[in-house]
C-alpha cells in the first residue's frame, strides 16, 4: 500500500473555505501580465470597433466604456484588498 505523502501546503489549501480560495485565486489572475495584455487587448478591441463601426454602440468618448472600467476599479480594489486580508491572517 502506497501511503500518500502531504506537506503543510497541502494540509493548508485543504483547510481553506471557498471564499478563501476564490481570494487567492482572483489575486493571482489579477496580478498577471496575462490579465494587463487581455484588458488592454480588450481596450483597444472595443475602440478599434466604435470608432470603425458606421453606427457605434458606444460612440466616442466612449461612456459605457468608462463606466465598465469603473466598475472593474472597485471591484479589482476589493478584490485586493480581501486578498490581502487573507495574506495577513
């Protein structure tokens, strides 16, 4: 029988709430290149396609656009600031 080895990192994960593992898991995907290349790809999609576009849905200077990225702004703030609680605990 092969006994199955842990170390303290897996007791801990294993001990975390849901919440607690959504925390860690949003800090890690916001703290990425990976996420600052999407947003501004995702930027510059989204005025690359209202200024294109004949009859834009969001025409400059682009209003729905900032309220989106206002809205990412709180959140992305809570979001790390529930990451950092948890990091200090």
């Amino acid at each position: 029988m092969s006994q199955e080895k842990t170390n303290w990192h897996v007791n801990h994960k294993k001990s975390l709430t849901r919440g607690e593992r959504a925390a860690d898991v949003l800090r890690n995907v916001m703290g990425s290149w990976r996420f600052v290349a999407t947003f501004l790809l995702a930027m510059a999609a989204w005025t690359a396609a209202n200024v294109a576009a004949g009859r834009p849905w969001d025409p400059y200077p682009f209003i729905l656009l900032n309220l989106f990225l206002s809205m990412l702004a709180g959140l992305q703030g809570a979001i790390l600031l529930i990451a950092a609680k948890r990091q200090d605990a």
